[in-house]
C-alpha cells in the first residue's frame, strides 16, 4: 500500500470517526433538551395542581370559617332566647 493510500485511508477513517461523534453528540442533546422539557411540563403542571389545590383549601377553609360563624352566632341568639335578653323581647 502506498503512503499515499495510507494517508487517504487515515483520512477517511478519522472522518468517519468525526462524523460518528457528531452524531454522538446530537443525540446526547437532543435527549438532554427532550429531558429538559419534560421535567418543565411536570413542573408546570406540579404548580398548576398545587395553585388549584390551594384555592380549593382557600375556599374549604373560609366556607368552614363561615359556617362555625353562622353557628356561633345562632348559638348567641339561642342563648339570649332562653335568658330573655334578645334585641325584640323587652321592646315596648
């Protein structure tokens, strides 16, 4: 074989090897960036369910709020009923 076949063979061969690492490459990236963005979408979604999630127990929590007030209350006006002190019984 002659230095000059050598030397295109080497040629080839390395290029080829370029060509294979390239794609190596590429496709290291391309895996990344597809990891990149669905670890994104679960991200977002995992905020989009925790903000539903805390308006839900916002509203679980003031509902409750209202109804302990709304008993209270009628416990008060149950209580003043029985003593006689309520606003309407002693007016005359």
């Amino acid at each position: 074989m002659s230095n000059s076949q050598q030397m295109f063979n080497a040629g080839a061969t390395k290029g080829h090897a370029q060509a294979k690492t390239d794609e190596w490459t590429q496709s290291a990236k391309d895996t990344a960036n597809a990891a990149r963005d669905k670890t994104a979408d679960i991200a977002q979604s995992t905020a989009d369910t925790a903000h539903q999630k805390h308006e839900e127990a916002s509203g679980f929590i003031q509902q409750t709020g209202e109804q302990v007030m709304n008993m209270a209350q009628g416990a008060v006006d149950s209580v003043k009923n029985t003593l006689g002190v309520g606003d309407h019984s002693h007016k005359k």
